[in-house]
C-alpha cells in the first residue's frame, strides 16, 4: 500500500520536477475547470460529465474514450458510480414511494432518462438494447464498483493522504496511520 500512496503522491512532489513526474499541486484548479478552459489536454473522469462539459465550454471539441487499460490483461476495468432509490422504514407513504421507485427503474422509464444524462444502466436489458452508446455499452457489461463504507469521507481521507506526502507533512506509512485513526474514529461514532 505504501508504494502505491508512493507512486501517486510523486505526482506532486515538487523535489521530482526533473524526471518529469512532478504534474500536479493544491494550487493547480480542479481537473474540470482546466478542461473546458482548454488548459487541459486530456482526463478520466465518467461519461455522464460528457455534457456538463460540453455546456461549460461551446468551443471546445473533444472526444470521449475508454480508460487506457493494461495490456494483455484478462479483464478489462471500469469504474462505474452507481446511484439507488431507497425507501425510508418509518414513512408512511411506504407502498407509494415503492410504486414510484418501481416505475421510475421501469425499462421504458430508464430507457427515456439515461440517455438524457449520460449515464449506463444496471439493467442488461437496457445494456443489450443500444440505447447506448457502444462505448457505454462495454463499459457497462464490465464495470465494477466496491462497497464504500464512507463514500462522503473516501475522497478527502484519499486527497489528505497523497497531498500530505507529498508535501513531505507525512510518509506512507504515517498517512497510513492516520486514516486508519479516522476510519476507527467513523466507527467508534456509530
């Protein structure tokens, strides 16, 4: 683990600079910002930004591709960023709400809304019906998505991480340490 927090905290750690992997800093704007600013040449991010972009930025002409992926690699990797209807124990509008969450993941209904706003279905009826794109198609039928346990709190716990070692504030192995304190914090809370 330590490696890899290496690896990706080098990428803005100023001491770097001559090999060329120094690339980033906190004083560097967001990613989506630099983009549609044109300052940027290329990104990841989901498919489903593909029109806020374009919105941001009627000039700008880009394309939209898989991930780079590793050679010869038996699977290919997707990230997927899964939203889900629930429905509170205690309401009293229990079955309606229900009803709703049914008609609204209805085939007929999610087939009008997704290629609205970009994103993949969960549903492989959808998936196999091309009301996607065949981009989205293959990303769908193999993105994968662990459990977070903290979704609100990964991506700060994640930044402070690499942004503390690569400023020198922490090594691995003490960044490590302490978001594992913050994780146990989380659920000492519960």
């Amino acid at each position: 683990m330590e490696s890899v927090i290496r690896f990706y905290s080098d990428f803005g750690n100023a001491s770097k600079a001559r090999s060329g992997v120094y690339t980033w800093n906190t004083r560097i704007a967001e990613p989506r910002a630099l983009f549609t600013e044109g300052k940027l040449g290329m990104m990841l991010d989901y498919h489903s930004y593909k029109s806020f972009l374009a919105e941001k930025n009627t000039h700008i002409s880009f394309g939209v591709a898989l991930a780079p992926q590793i050679e010869n690699a038996k699977t290919p990797v997707h990230f997927a960023d899964v939203h889900a209807i629930a429905v509170l124990r205690r309401s009293q509008g229990q079955k309606t709400a229900w009803h709703f969450a049914q008609w609204l993941t209805s085939q007929a209904q999610a087939a009008i809304y997704l290629p609205r706003v970009g994103a993949a279905p969960a549903r492989r009826d959808l998936i196999q019906a091309s009301v996607l794109s065949p981009l989205l198609q293959e990303s769908a039928l193999n993105a994968r998505r662990t459990k977070e346990n903290y979704p609100e709190y990964n991506s700060d716990f994640l930044r402070d991480i690499i942004e503390s070692v690569a400023d020198g504030r922490l090594t691995p192995s003490e960044s490590l340490a302490e978001t594992r304190a913050r994780y146990r914090g989380l659920l000492e809370q519960q």
